[in-house]
C-alpha cells in the first residue's frame, strides 16, 4: 500500500529546494552583472561630479585672484565643497542580505601635496641679471583628488598652476589649460603673460561623502621678473621639469595648443624637451623669440605670481 502523506510530504521538500535554487541563481546573476554594471555607472558619476567640481575650484580661485587684483580688495576666504566617493554601498544597507545587493561604496582622497615638479620662467633681461631675487623656478604645488574606484578605472583630477589636468591608466590629459598667454601683438611682437598659482598648505583627507576645502589668497609682493626692467626681452623661455612621463607628455601638449591656439608663427619660437640622465628628469620647454629681425626687443613678459593657502575641514562622518 502506497503512503500518500510521504509522498507529499516529499514533492513540498522537492519544490522548496528548486525554489531556494532559482532564487540563489537569480541572486548570483544579480550580484555578477548588475552590481557591477550600478557600481560602474555610480562611479562613473561620482568622477563627473568631481570633475565639476575640480572645475568650480578653478574658475572660484580666477575670480579671487582678480578681483583682489582689479579692486585691491584684502583676502578673503572662499570654501568649496568636494565629494569624496559614492556615498552608497553597503553602508547604507539593512544587513548582510541587502548589502550583498548593492555596490560596494567608493572612497576618496583629497590632497595639496608638492608634486616634485618645477616651474621657471627666464627671460634675457631676467636671466643672470644682478637684480635677479631668483623667484624662479617654483616647487609646483596642486589639489589632487585620488579615486578609489572598485568597478570603475581609476582617476585622478589634479589642479596646479591654475589649470586642470586629468590622470589615468593611459596618461594625462590637460581639461582646462593652466593660466599661460602667448599672443601675437604689434609689428610682429608677441606678448606672454604667465600666472603661476601655488597653493600653500599640506596633508590629506581620505573618506566617503563632502569635505569642505577652504582656500585664502596670499598677498605676494611685486616680483622682480614683472618690473618694468624686465617687460621687453630678446627672449623668454617657459619651462616644466618633471621625472613623470606622462607630466612631460601633457605640459608639451600645454604649450604646443598655446601656440596652436594664438597662431603664433613657427619662426617665433622652439619647443622642445631634454632628458637628463643623471636626475632622471625631463624638462619641457618653449623659448619664444619673436619674429622680427628689425626688433630685437619684441617679446613681452609679464608674470603675477598667485599662491593660496589651502585647508581641510570634517564636514562628514567617516574621512579621516
């Protein structure tokens, strides 16, 4: 005699395990393609914010630096906020179910650092001159946001010398061009115009969610290289020094579009780069020198040198 009960009892512990199994497998395609695929895109947006904000952070410090310039106004203090990371993830989570649901959170790091680069400007009034103070070359100095990514590449957004410059995997990239002016002027002349930027500060700050950067501009004296003395020149020479390839790369980009954009003649000036082997650095460089035989004195050089002091401040849990 067939027991009934027994077989049912079965067919309900049957039908329960092909239940949990169809729902482990939709859990595990969930967890492979599509946290992977959500954590990418909420990266993906987390770096576009950033860049917006590396963007804002520029144009705030222009505007500071001019009006301060134009009105004589004393320095004040401006504050930015940047995100660091997604802000989601599994920290946001009900439990260890849920978390298993969602993407892993991101993090960032935001910090002013001296990247071991130089900046100098020289010129044939400038250079050797008894007056020289020596205000050149400058230790280049930047903001620099460090992703921590995991579904995503990893970025970095550095501003320096008034410009914006993007690091990845496959080099650097120049998105907004650092405060650098040649252009052509009257009979055949060409005018450069150079605001080094510096920021003055230390450390950084690694966390998950807003940090509040405040940043107050130094009032610098005249520099010796923007008197009057030293306006028309022969020559002058533009150069970055660098033991980072793709820095190289990018500030030869910098001055090639500076040239390119302004249509300044090809006879006017030398760009190039040496490698030094014993420092293991290449310096990047544009000498301009004009383009009139008859005018010896043709290239113009002014300089303001910028710099700003530069905190962090905890806005958030979890940044350290």
């Amino acid at each position: 005699m067939t027991n009934n009960h027994k077989e049912a009892g079965l067919s309900e512990v049957i039908g329960f395990i092909l239940l949990l199994a169809l729902t482990v497998a939709a859990l595990s395609v969930w967890m492979v393609y599509v946290v992977p695929v959500t954590g990418r895109e909420e990266e993906i947006a987390q770096m576009n914010i950033v860049k917006d904000q590396f963007t804002e952070y520029k144009f705030t410090l222009d505007a500071l630096r001019t009006n301060i310039a134009i009105d004589n106004l004393s320095p004040v203090m401006t504050s930015t906020s940047f995100t660091l990371g997604t802000g989601g993830g599994n920290t946001q989570a009900g439990g260890v179910f849920l978390a298993m649901l969602k993407p892993i959170a991101s993090y960032g790091t935001l910090s002013v650092q001296d990247t071991g680069d130089q900046f100098n400007i020289d010129s044939s009034n400038y250079h050797g001159s008894a007056g020289a103070k020596g205000e050149f070359p400058i230790n280049i100095t930047s903001l620099k946001y460090s992703s921590h990514n995991n579904y995503w590449i990893q970025q970095q957004y550095v501003y320096q010398l008034g410009g914006v410059f993007l690091y990845q995997d496959i080099g650097a990239t120049n998105r907004i061009s650092p405060l650098i002016s040649i252009a052509n002027a009257a009979n055949n002349s060409i005018v450069v115009y150079v605001v080094p930027v510096n920021l003055v500060g230390g450390g950084s700050i690694t966390g998950n969610g807003p940090v509040r950067v405040d940043t107050r501009q130094r009032i610098l004296p005249k520099y010796n290289i923007s008197q009057d003395y030293y306006l028309n020149n022969k020559w002058v020479n533009l150069s970055v020094s660098t033991s980072d390839n793709s820095t190289a790369a990018v500030w030869q980009n910098v001055f090639t579009d500076t040239v390119v954009r302004e249509q300044i003649s090809s006879s006017a000036y030398t760009l190039s780069s040496i490698w030094n082997p014993t420092t293991k650095r290449t310096t990047v460089f544009i000498n301009i020198t004009g383009s009139n035989p008859t005018a010896p004195w043709d290239v113009a050089l002014y300089v303001q040198r910028a710099e700003f002091y530069v905190t962090f401040n905890n806005i958030a849990q979890g940044l350290t």
